[in-house]
C-alpha cells in the first residue's frame, strides 16, 4: 500500500532543498505547507510531522538560512506560543535577533534555551562579557 500523499511529497522535496542548502527555495516551499496546514486547521492528518509546530520550526531554519529574520522571528515567536518550553526554537529566535543585530533582545530567548534545554549562550552575549567590557573601559568626568 502507497501512503505517500502529495503533501508528503511536497514536504519531502522542501526538506531535500533544506538539507542541499537551497534555504531561499525551501522557505517558499514550507511555507506553502504551513499555509495550507493553517487552512486545513489539521496539524498533522498524514501522520508527518508530531505537529504543525515541528514544520513551522523547519521553516524558521529556512528563512534565518536565508537571511529572512523578521519571518524567521515571526515564526519562531508562534513556534514558541505552541510549544514555550521548547529550547531549540528560543535558541533560534536568539540567533535570530543577534543576527539582526539586536543583541539586548536576544539575551532572554538565549537565556530560556540555556534554562530549558543546556545549550550554553555565547560568551560573547553573556551578561557577564558585557560587565567585563564596561569594568575596562576608562571612564572619563
């Protein structure tokens, strides 16, 4: 029996683009999948994904793949309103804003990761760097 449907197959070929490091064309692909899930309003009807949730973060890896961060963040913060304790998607949306350049918002998210699933936050980024670098700059009155 043949339990490949079309939306499987489409998921298929997106995630075969990701993995070739076409994240520009599997963005556009994934998209399609969650918009056509979010329509359906039916996560996971065929059985492939545990959730919507999991296609949503695979979606959020294509866009800061391709350089889309405010879809990525947009993404990443519904990823986490469906799933909170979820370490790898804080651990994106605070790559996702350092690569924004918005380091000062991307200390929570990085933080939560850190609490939720051991992934350690960069010393670059940690709250202590930043009291070190103030402590040896020379204050001038």
């Amino acid at each position: 029996m043949n339990t490949t449907t079309p939306f499987t197959l489409r998921l298929s070929w997106a995630e075969g683009l990701f993995e070739r490091g076409d994240f520009l064309a599997a963005a556009t692909a994934l998209a399609a999948l969650v918009d056509e899930v979010d329509s359906a309003e039916q996560a996971s009807s065929d059985g492939f994904l545990h959730s919507v949730t999991e296609l949503r973060l695979l979606l959020a890896r294509a866009y800061f793949g391709s350089a889309q961060l405010g879809r990525a963040e947009a993404t990443l913060v519904r990823v986490i309103e469906d799933a909170p304790t979820d370490a790898y998607a804080h651990l994106l949306l605070g790559r996702t804003l350092q690569r924004a350049g918005r380091h000062a918002d991307a200390a929570r998210p990085l933080a939560l990761a850190e609490i939720f699933g051991g992934y350690e936050r960069p010393q670059a980024y940690g709250a202590n760097d930043l009291a070190a670098a103030e402590a040896a700059s020379p204050t001038t009155t």
